[in-house]
C-alpha cells in the first residue's frame, strides 16, 4: 500500500550513479536551483554508494537498474527515487529529474514498497554459518549452466516438500519486480506487487512442454540435482559462486525497499 512521505525539515539528498560511471547523474543548474529553491535546508551528497550512504541520507536518488539493486543489497533504510531504466519499478525520466525531486522535496511523492529477497548459498554437508554465501536481491535469483546448452537437473522444494525436478538450462525465482523482466523472457508468471510471492520458471527446458509456478517465500529451495556443467549462482545479474550438487539456494523474504513514486505534473 503507498503512503506519504515527507523529506523532513533538514533532509540528505543522496545520489547514485551507475557502477561503471557511464550513466552518472550530473548535478546541473536545474537541479541546484530545485534544490535553492525548497522549503527546507537540502544538503546534496553525490558520488559511490558507500560515500552517499556514509552520509546518511534522507533519501537516494539512483541511476539506473543496478544502482537501485545495490541499494537494496545495502539493505539502506530511507526510500529511493529510482532515474532511468527500471525493469517492473516505476521510475523518473533523467530528463524529469529536477521536476521530480521537487516532488519529493515538496512532500507530493508516495512511498511504495517492494520485496526483497534474503538468498543463501550453503552446503548440504557442512551447516556451518562459515561455509554460507548470504546476498540480497531485489529482482530474480537464477541458477544456471555456465555453457550455453548444456542441460543440468535441478530440483525445487517448497515448505520441506518436492515442487518439480527437472531438466534445463537453469532456474530463475523472481520478486513481483524481477517478474516484469528477465524472468518473463522465459514465461515466468508476472506478479502483482500485492502479491506475497516468487515467479519460478525453467530456463530452457529439455522438454517443450514445462510448468511455471508461483510460491510463498518462507521455505523455497533450490539444488542441482546433476551437473553437466558448472552452474553459477546469478542474482540481480551479478554472478555470486558456483553451485554444485552438495549445495543449496534457499530464498527467503528479507524486508523491502521503499521507492518514491512521483506525480506526472
């Protein structure tokens, strides 16, 4: 459910460019003078994610798909304006930049909440907390073959029992965001936001007619059964480790990301 947020009387504004600094958000004279402008006492932070979040923002503007996965992973408390390109997240336009931060500035944006993921990569022999991989993702978690075309088995378990084991390219768990994206290149089921849930679909299946499913977060398991070939962890598409045939994925809820959403006038 969306609700009102206000920036506060002295609010941080952080900004966050994407990783390589290809699609960098300029602080130009539009956005100074939003900022000279507001009601309040702005301080504007821009740079790398660690220096933005070292400042403790009130709220972080990001560029860009992977900026706004790497917030979540930050697991950052305040809400997010999302620019550019975001696959099923609503976000502002570079060119609406100026006009949205006054919004948001302004006390006319809504805060809206997204799921997060906590995924775990641990061995099936050894339970230790020393042999786990622990991420966060906000999109999709994906399993799959390091070389194209060849097949592997993998397994889904739900709440301690069997869902499908079958053969394929890989496996792919997406939030109701990730949905609208990669996942539903392969047919994934594209979720609602309401909806408390993940989209699991195969990627490239060994037979041609497959099942797709959509299932609660709180016991969701995923082994390889057997290896053709090595099979990568892959979430919010950062290659995490590989996954063998003595290990498992679990998924989990882990929280949400509030992101702003921002009136069109």
């Amino acid at each position: 459910m969306d609700a009102a947020w206000s920036a506060g009387d002295s609010p941080v504004v952080g900004v966050v460019g994407e990783a390589d600094g290809s699609g960098a958000i300029e602080i130009d004279d539009d956005l100074e003078s939003v900022l000279a402008a507001a009601d309040a006492d702005v301080t504007i932070v821009d740079g790398g994610l660690e220096d933005v979040l070292a400042a403790e923002p009130s709220v972080v503007v990001t560029a860009g798909e992977p900026a706004l996965s790497a917030v979540a992973r930050a697991d950052v408390d305040g809400p997010v304006l999302p620019v550019g390109s975001v696959s099923g997240i609503e976000s502002v336009d570079r060119d609406r930049l100026s006009d949205a931060l006054e919004a948001v500035l302004d006390g006319r944006a809504r805060s809206r909440e997204r799921t997060v993921l906590g995924v775990a990569l641990e061995s099936t022999r050894d339970e230790t907390a020393a042999t786990a991989t622990r991420v966060r993702a906000l999109f999709d978690v994906t399993l799959i073959t390091d070389e194209p075309a060849r097949i592997s088995e993998y397994g889904v378990r739900d709440r301690g029992g069997s869902v499908a084991t079958f053969r394929a390219d890989g496996v792919v768990a997406a939030t109701p965001a990730g949905s609208h994206g990669y996942a539903s290149a392969v047919d994934a089921p594209q979720l609602s936001r309401a909806v408390d849930a993940v989209a699991v679909a195969p990627i490239g299946p060994f037979v041609t007619q497959t099942r797709q499913w959509v299932l609660p977060t709180d016991e969701l398991t995923f082994t390889v059964e057997r290896e053709a070939c090595d099979v990568t962890l892959v979430v919010d598409g950062r290659s995490i480790n590989p996954v063998t045939v003595d290990s498992a994925v679990t998924v989990s809820a882990a929280g949400t990301l509030s992101t702003l959403v921002v009136p069109n006038k």
